[in-house]
C-alpha cells in the first residue's frame, strides 16, 4: 500500500522558516517524480516545486528563490525548505507522487498525480 505522509506543520510571523517533510513508503521511490502542491481556503490546489530522481527540481514562480525542494531517496523522504514566509503562503500543503520523470508541464498540475498524502498546514502571520 502506497503511504505518504507529510510533517511540519506550524504557525509562523512573515519571513520566519519552516521545513516540512514527507515520508513515502510501499513504491520504489527512486522512480517517481515528487511534488509539493497547496491549496489556500476557496481555492484550488497549487504547484510549488517538483524534483525528479535525477535531483531535476522546478518551482512556482510565487516561490522561486525562498522555497528550496529536496528529496533523499535512501530512506524515501521528500522535504521542502521555506524561508521568508509571506502571510500569502498560508494553505495546507501536500506532497504527491507520479511514476514518471517531472520534465513535462504537467508536472505542476495537482491532476497528473498518481499519490497524495494528506496535508499538513502552513500559518503565516503578518
């Protein structure tokens, strides 16, 4: 049974950091491309990062230069690294995974995910 599980939730002020975590386990990793996605109340789950098997990431360009995505395929961990968090950050965030490389457009679209965890929750206060 294919599991993910993500961790790090919490509550921060503006330009305060948080890394979250996502333990994968019941497929072989190494072989699938893995995203972090969010959704804000009212509105749709959103890309943030993807990172390939080959290290290969891509980023949102609402992101790009303050989030930082990695993966360590020994013991099947996905992680994102936010620093400078915006009140606009808020949402629940979710991990997901695709058995497949990331360099398509559709890697940034929550529908062409195969496996999702169940989120774990961003607070950012200004």
């Amino acid at each position: 049974q294919v599991r993910l599980m993500e961790s790090g939730a919490d509550s921060v002020q503006s330009g305060g950091s948080l890394r979250l975590s996502c333990a994968v386990s019941g497929l072989t990793y190494s072989g699938y491309c893995m995203g972090w996605f969010r959704q804000a109340p009212g509105k749709g789950r959103e890309g943030v990062a993807t990172i390939d098997s080959h290290g290969r990431r891509a980023y949102s360009d609402s992101v790009k230069g303050r989030f930082a995505i990695s993966r360590d395929d020994t013991n099947n961990s996905l992680y994102l690294q936010m620093d400078n968090l915006k009140p606009e950050d808020t949402a629940m965030y979710y991990c997901a995974a695709k058995r497949a490389g990331c360099y398509t457009s559709g890697a940034m679209r929550a529908d062409w995910y195969e496996y999702w965890g169940q989120g774990t929750q961003v607070t950012v206060s200004s």
